[in-house]
C-alpha cells in the first residue's frame, strides 16, 4: 500500500502538533486508562527504536536512547494531539544477551500481558535492523502478536547504513516472512532516523492504523 500526498500531509500536521510523554508502566496495573487508540514499537534492544521514535514525532529527547540496550523494562506511553487523539506505545526492547533471566521472564509477562488484553492496540509496529534481517528473536515476537491476534506491520530501521542492493534483498525477504504470517500486514516500510526516508510514510501508516 503506498499513501497518496494528502495522507502524507495529514500525518504529518497530526506529528507536528502536540505530543509529549505520558508515563511508565512496569506492570500492568499501571497502565494507563484505556481511552484512546493506541500504536506500539516492538524491537530488539538495539534496533534503533528511540531514535525512530524520535525521528517520527520530530522531537529529539522524546524517548530516551540508551548508550545500553535493553535497559528500558517497561511500557512507556506518549500522548499525541490535543485534545488527545491517540497514543504511542514503547515497548521494552528483547533480545538482550546479558540480561539476567528473571528480567527477561517479566519482559515477557509483561509484553505478553499487554498485547493480549489492551482491546485499544490497533497496530504494532515490529521494528527489523536492515544490517541483518529477520532473525529467531524477532520471530519470537512475531509469533506472540500472532498468537494475540494484534495487527502488525514489519518496519525496516537504518537503511543509511546498508549498501542499496543489500537493502532490496532484506526487504524481499522481510516482505515475504510477512505474507507468510496471519496477522501481519502485507506491506513493509523501510526506514532511516538520520536521513529521514520512510519517516513520512511510517506517519502515515500509524494514522491508518488508527483510522
């Protein structure tokens, strides 16, 4: 699915007005109440989720990057627009090789509990390092949105730092994992946080989600 100029535009007024962090859950009571739609970011700790996430609200501090991958342990949560139109949904990063087990058991607990009991996620977002393509960790999460029934879209991340043809045959073949799986959707959008290609689209694409 390609977005025409208008959806383009729409998006990206919507990102360019208010935003701001709301809270933090490290578990589900802390949740907050579930009165808006609701778009999560799903990826390996050093996938280059923050900076995405900062790329695509236009902020540079909005989500924290971390100089140590896998050290955000819980949902963080972002309102966008006032009034209040929807929200963005960070969630911890997995595939943390040092992290010790009881931590990745909660990860778990908590990732699991959220995406099969928050009746307001209308997408996430599963964010793919384009240096390496999909691999068994991501899979992992791709089966457990699978299993929770929750619409997903696979999303490309530093695009600038692979060779263009390297590029095309990772997009063929995350294009065709994702024709595979039940609740993925179709199209893939690849994506770069310094040079910006692919941020308008991604706007977009969340707004379809909520749509």
């Amino acid at each position: 699915m390609t977005f025409d100029e208008d959806q383009i535009e729409a998006a990206r007024k919507i990102f360019a007005g208010p935003i701001e962090f709301l809270k933090s859950a490290p578990a589900l009571n802390f949740l907050p109440d579930a009165i808006v739609p609701e778009v999560a970011f799903a990826g390996r700790s050093n996938v280059g989720k923050s900076s995405l996430i900062n790329a695509l609200t236009g902020r540079k501090a909005l989500a924290r990057t971390s100089v140590t991958p896998g050290r955000t342990q819980e949902l963080n949560f972002f309102d966008i627009g006032s009034p209040l139109a929807f929200r963005l949904v960070d969630m911890p990063g997995y595939g943390f090789a040092k992290a010790p087990k009881d931590m990745v058991k909660k990860w778990r607990f908590l990732v699991n509990d959220y995406l099969r009991g928050r009746q307001q996620l209308k997408r996430a977002l599963v964010l793919i390092d384009s240096r390496h393509g999909i691999k068994e960790v991501d899979r992992e999460i791709l089966e457990m949105l699978d299993r929770a029934a929750v619409s997903y879209r696979l999303v490309l991340t530093k695009a600038d730092k692979v060779k263009a043809t390297d590029l095309a045959a990772v997009a063929e073949r995350t294009a065709e994992e994702a024709r595979k799986r039940p609740a993925a959707h179709p199209d893939i959008i690849t994506t770069s946080s310094e040079g910006g290609m692919g941020i308008p689209e991604l706007r977009a694409a969340v707004i379809e989600a909520i749509s």
